[in-house]
C-alpha cells in the first residue's frame, strides 16, 4: 500500500464544516473498518444491492467524502449528481434541523404545509418558460418520471410513449420499460409496461456527422412509421443523457422534436433529474437551446442530499388530472422540501450556475489535453459539471469497457472517486459537487492522469 501525504493543502472546509478539503489516504483502501462493515454488509443485506467504492463513508463535507477509516476522498459523483451544492452544505443542514425540530410528517395529503407550496413556487418560477405552471412533488426521480407519463396520458388521452436510445428513466417497472439497458437494471425483471417505443438519439460521436435536425428528422420518421403521431402521448427525453453515456445532442435536436411534439399534440417531457438545478451551468439543461418543455422533471440535486423529486408543467395539462390521482405517502416530505428550499437558495447566492461553466472550461482544459496524448480517449463531452469521456480502443471506436473500469479502480485507490457509465459501459463520468475548489480538481485530474499513464487494459487485452 502507498501510503499518500495530503496532496493538497488543508484548504478551509466550507462554512460550517470541519472536514478538511484535501485529499488524504490515512490506511490501505479498503481500511480495516470499511472491511469488517463488508463483510457486515454481506450478511445483511440482499446481494442485488452493490457498491461501486468498497468503503463505508463516515462524513461528508464540501467536494470531499471520509470513510470510516479516516481516508479521505475527491468526489467526483456527488452521490450520483445528488450533492450539487456541496455535501452537507451548511444552509441546508440548518434548514433540516429546524424542519426537524417542527415536524417530520404529517402527508401533505392530510394536512398540508407551507414548505410544499414554497418548493412548488420556486420550480414553477425557476422551470422554462414563462407560462402559467403547477408542480406536484414525489420521491424519487423515477417516481417522478412516472408521474409525469401518467399526466401526458391523461391530459392526451393517447397512450404511446417515445423514449431513446441509450436513455435511464429509472428502475420502476415503467421506467424500466422506459430505459434501455438491460444489465444491471431490467435483466430478469419482466414482462414491462407496454406502449413504450424506443427511437434513435442524436450521438455526435458515432453519428458519422449527422447534424441534430438531420438526427431528429431521422428519430422522427421512426415515430411516425412504427408508433403514429396520433397514439404519441408524450416524447420524454434527457437533455443530456446521464446514465447513457452522458450524451449530449447535437445542436438542434432537441428544439426539433420540441416542434414535432407541438405539431402533433404530444406532449414534450424533459427529464432533468440529473441535468437539473445548475448541473450543466443553466437552472435546467433545456435553457441551453431555449427549449420549453411541457413537464419537467427534477430530483437529485433539488433538495441537497434529501429524496425529493417533482413533475412541473404547463397548469392546464398537469390540472387535467383529477383530485387524488396525484400524490404520495411520502412526496413533499417537510424535511426534504426545507432543504430542497435550502439548496435552491444556495445556487443563486453561491453563485453556483458561473461556478459550473468555470467547472467545465477547467475539466474539458484537462480532458482535452488527455485526449492530445492518449488516442484513448474518443471523446471529451458534456456542460457545466456534467463531463465524461468515451473510452475507445484501437480502431479509435470500439468501446473499451474494460479500460474505464481499470481507470476508475486506478483512481479510487488514490483517493479519487470515479463513475464509469454509456451502454457499454466505457464512459468516465465527473460530477464534482459545484462548490469543489480548483485545487480539489486540479489533484483529481493529477490522479486521472496517472492512472491512465500506468493503464494498459485495453479492448484487444481484455479479450
């Protein structure tokens, strides 16, 4: 084991945190409490669930996460695009203490609470689009995907659902139908719903120079061929793929099928669940082209770390929906809308929207310049502090999974955590926290660096 001195200085921690923003191994990886918690793990709970880091986290501050070992980690996930305005950002943990101390539930369908109405005033205002907007709030950003769909149908009255190539929409049995990859998430857990059809996505790097109107024209024609216009009750789509690949469109598909949906009566549902709330460097993926859809859906970074989600959209498709057909035990928590109240604040005050375009210039500058050097690296893409790049192997377009796990394994062991994700599972994901220094980035991407100078794992290898 390499024992690793703080590769950066004990820059101060966040206001209101004590955890030190420096990288720092402290024992081997995994140390020895994170090991018996896994071997506790193995006994307890089911072997579906699993880990990509084997350690147990104890604390969590800023754009850093400490296990139980004391071993301290750069996070580049944010808990998977959750912890958006920093890990235990200071306003959002005071708002969760006091929500706490008022009350933890009362199910707003009982006995409703002001936090929900706030939470619901600021998507309606913070969403695209000028027009007149209801929310309803959920838990999860599957749920919330699936709530829309229910509201696209019954404001329709058609039932057909055009999703992507490539998409993640959830691990609900409709949401399932709705993502395409099989392993891990649908493998086994059939038959799914039905009315669900699958077009081709605009994909710059393997569409041989398709322009996004061309892209659309081409998804378009699918539609119309093998579903009818007519039976379309919502196109649902994300801006930027997450899970897929991290895919960005080409200019003008999205507007494209916006246009179509508008044409025909469909209705046009971004799911922002990773994209939103300043993740790509605007409040939503969508403003970035202008697009206003009809529903949008958020969760993840909404609420700083706690589970909310929420379907916002035009006021008379989602009031169509009669009293009752909406709603949840559980959706608009107080807890979680006090801290989603919290976090939204945080955007605005930290200045958190120009602190993801600087987030992009410094990654792409460094992914750029690995992709000089490394003819690995296919593509560099992304916005804001949504970046990935596609691992290739030779030829310069087979995917290489295998390389994207060694990479990210490389960089977990020096303290750095890394996502891989895409069909194929060759694409190194980063969603640093928007509040993580340049000096954290600058010692991950160091990591990176290294790691793939000493990886020799590639496609012809792992045959």
């Amino acid at each position: 084991m390499t024992q690793l001195a703080d590769r950066t200085p004990d820059t101060a921690a966040p206001p209101g945190t004590e955890l030190p923003q420096s990288r720092h191994l402290a024992t081997e990886l995994p140390g020895p409490r994170s090991r018996a918690l896994m071997a506790r793990k193995a006994s307890a709970v089911a072997a579906g669930v699993g880990t990509t880091v084997p350690v147990f986290a104890a604390r969590a501050g800023g754009g850093i996460v400490e296990d139980v070992d004391g071993n301290r980690f750069i996070d580049l996930g944010s808990g998977i695009a959750v912890t958006t305005v920093g890990a235990s950002h200071p306003a959002v943990v005071a708002a969760v203490q006091a929500q706490v101390e008022q009350f933890t539930h009362t199910c707003f369908m009982v006995t409703p609470y002001e936090p929900y109405v706030a939470v619901a005033e600021r998507l309606n205002a913070l969403t695209p689009g000028d027009h007149a907007k209801r929310t309803a709030l959920f838990n999860s950003g599957a749920e919330a995907v699936e709530n829309a769909v229910k509201i696209a149908r019954h404001a329709t009255g058609r039932d057909a659902v055009v999703v992507f190539d490539h998409a993640y929409h959830g691990r609900t049995n409709l949401t399932m139908a709705m993502t395409a990859k099989a392993m891990p998430y649908k493998s086994g857990f059939g038959p799914f719903a039905g009315e669900v059809y699958r077009a081709p996505l605009s994909y710059p790097f393997r569409d041989g120079g398709l322009s996004g109107a061309e892209a659309a024209a081409r998804a378009i024609d699918v539609v119309e061929k093998q579903v009818g216009a007519d039976q379309v009750a919502c196109v649902v789509i994300e801006p930027v793929q997450g899970e897929g690949g991290f895919i960005e469109p080409a200019p003008g598909f999205l507007p494209a099928l916006a246009a179509w949906c508008r044409e025909n009566g469909a209705l046009f549902v971004a799911d922002e669940v990773q994209t939103g709330v300043g993740r790509t460097g605007d409040w939503f993926a969508c403003d970035h082209e202008g697009v206003v859809p009809d529903l949008v859906v958020v969760a993840k970074g909404v609420a700083g770390g706690m589970p909310l989600s929420a379907v916002t959209g035009r006021a008379e498709l989602v009031d169509a929906v009669h009293t009752g057909g909406l709603g949840g035990t559980y959706g608009g928590n107080p807890v979680a809308c006090a801290a989603a109240l919290a976090a939204l604040e945080a955007v605005e005050r930290d200045g958190l929207l120009a602190r993801a375009r600087e987030v992009e210039r410094l990654v792409k500058g460094r992914l750029h310049a690995l992709a000089a050097r490394d003819p690995r690296v296919g593509d560099v893409r992304g916005r804001g502090a949504m970046l990935g790049v596609e691992l290739v192997g030779e030829d310069g377009l087979t995917p290489d999974p295998a390389l994207a796990a060694a990479v990210a394994g490389a960089a977990k062991a020096q303290g750095v955590i890394v996502l891989t994700c895409g069909t194929h599972g060759n694409v190194l994901r980063f969603l640093p926290p928007l509040s993580t220094s340049d000096e954290l980035l600058h010692d991950a991407f160091d990591v990176l660096d290294a790691a793939f100078a000493t990886t020799t794992t590639t496609t012809a290898a792992a045959r």
